[in-house]
C-alpha cells in the first residue's frame, strides 16, 4: 500500500512540475506583452485571438451571438 502511495505522490508532484512550467510559460507571455492601456485594437486581437470579431459570421452588430456575451 506504501508504494502505490509514493507512486501517486510521484505521479502528482511530475504533473505538478508539467503544470508549473506551462504556467510560468504562459507568466513570461503576460510580461512581455504591450500594457493594456497602451494596447491598439489590432495588438489586443494579436495577444488573445479569441476576442477578435468575426464580421463574416456575424455581420451586424454585436458581431457575436448574444449566447455568447
């Protein structure tokens, strides 16, 4: 019972460690990146595409289905 113990104990500190560096990963993506106040619209769609609209898909306004607001 001991070493199935040290096995998950091992299993979850290697998982750990994966989820650390892609964290620390995404940390040195947010301080590299241009400050929000000074963010053009264009540079905010570069850093996060998912807030860039989709004007072929949804061509009037608000761009985005309502579901998704």
């Amino acid at each position: 019972m001991l070493k199935v113990e040290n096995k998950n104990a091992a299993d979850y500190i290697q998982a750990s460690k994966a989820r650390i560096t892609q964290y620390e990963t995404e940390l040195e993506k947010f301080k590299n990146m241009i400050p929000f106040d000074q963010m053009t619209v264009e540079d905010l769609n570069h850093a996060f595409p998912e807030t860039m609209l989709d004007k072929e898909k949804h061509p009037y306004w608000p761009h985005k289905p309502i579901a998704d607001l």
